[in-house]
C-alpha cells in the first residue's frame, strides 16, 4: 500500500503532505492548512460554511466535496497570496481533486506536483498501531486501522494514477528515518 496526497504551487511552493507538513514548513516558510481545522474554524466562528458544515455533522453525515471545497476556497482566499500553503489532508478522492483543480484555476494557480510516499502496508499498520498506543487514540487499533486501508485503496490510491496522468506525480519513499524522507520531500518541492 502507499500513502500520498497532493501538492500545489502559489507563487513559489506548495506542499501537502501529510506527517512532513511542519518539517517542509519550517523549511520553506509555507502555511500549513489542515482541511479539518479549517471547517472546525469554520463552525467555530460561526460562519454560514460553518453552520452548513455543522449540521451535515449534526445529522452523522460527512460534509460534501462541494462545501469542502467552499471552505477551502474561504480559506484559501484568507491566506493568499503568500509565499506556499499546504492543502494537509486534501483531497482523498478523484472528485475532489478535480474539485480542487477547478477551484484553483479560478485563481490563477493550479496544482503543480503529487508526493505519493510508498510505504508497504505492514509498515503502516506498525506507525498507526504505535501511534494510538503514544497518542491514546482509540481508533488507532488493528481492525480500524485494516478498514482505513480498504477505504484508502478503493477511494485515494486512484488519485495516484490521476495524478500520473496529469504529470504531476512524483513517487518518493516513505520507509526510513524522518530525516531522508523530509530531504527527498524538499529535493521535489525544490525542483518545482
């Protein structure tokens, strides 16, 4: 298995990566925006995205692409310009990356590179299970973890050929210590 999510360019770089993100900022000066706490912002602040969101939420539904994309566009109008942002955490499936895609060149700007990290799916399974037991996370446990991977098969691998087919893709290791993986991050975000 792999694990991998987009990158885009405003003005000079862009990353979304997720795990590298604070690593590549501090490197690059880029603005991290976790697409989940822009719409917990969003319903904090009480905003009509937010009350919108809030009640997909109330209901046990998960809020849709389209208003994802609304407040990511809220967002992403907030920051910019600036020197780079990273979209941490979006997008996850076809849909939203041709959401995205439409999204950005409303504004000028577009995706310019995927970081697809390949990790083999044992790894994966040791990082998360490791990580709920430091972190306390309850559904960081084998059963959950086996079910994220389904999903991640069948709803975001497919991103990697989209991306692939867009020339965007650049495949990078994501075995190995913090430290090789953040420096082959930075030599992709450099080339860019």
């Amino acid at each position: 298995a792999v694990t991998g999510v987009a990158v885009t360019r405003i003005d000079t770089q862009i990353l979304d990566i997720r795990n590298q993100t604070i690593c590549c900022s501090r490197t690059f000066t880029i603005t991290n925006t976790n697409i989940g706490h822009c719409h917990l912002a969003e319903i904090k602040a009480g905003t009509e995205l937010g009350k919108t969101a809030q009640s997909y939420i109330d209901d046990g539904h998960l809020i849709p692409d389209a208003l994802m994309i609304e407040i990511l566009a809220h967002k992403y109008d907030e920051l910019c310009p600036c020197e780079g942002l990273i979209f941490d955490g979006f997008p996850r499936t076809v849909p939203q990356a041709e959401a995205l895609k439409a999204m950005l060149a409303e504004r000028g700007t577009s995706v310019s590179a995927m970081l697809e990290l390949a990790v083999p799916e044992a790894e994966l399974m040791e990082r998360l299970i490791l990580r709920g037991q430091t972190s306390g996370r309850a559904d960081d446990n084998e059963e959950t973890i086996k079910k994220r991977l389904s999903v991640y098969l069948t709803q975001t691998a497919p991103l990697i050929e989209w991306y692939e087919k867009e020339g965007l893709r650049h495949a990078i290791n994501g075995s190995g210590t913090l430290e090789s993986i953040n420096a082959a991050l930075c030599n992709v975000i450099d080339s860019l």
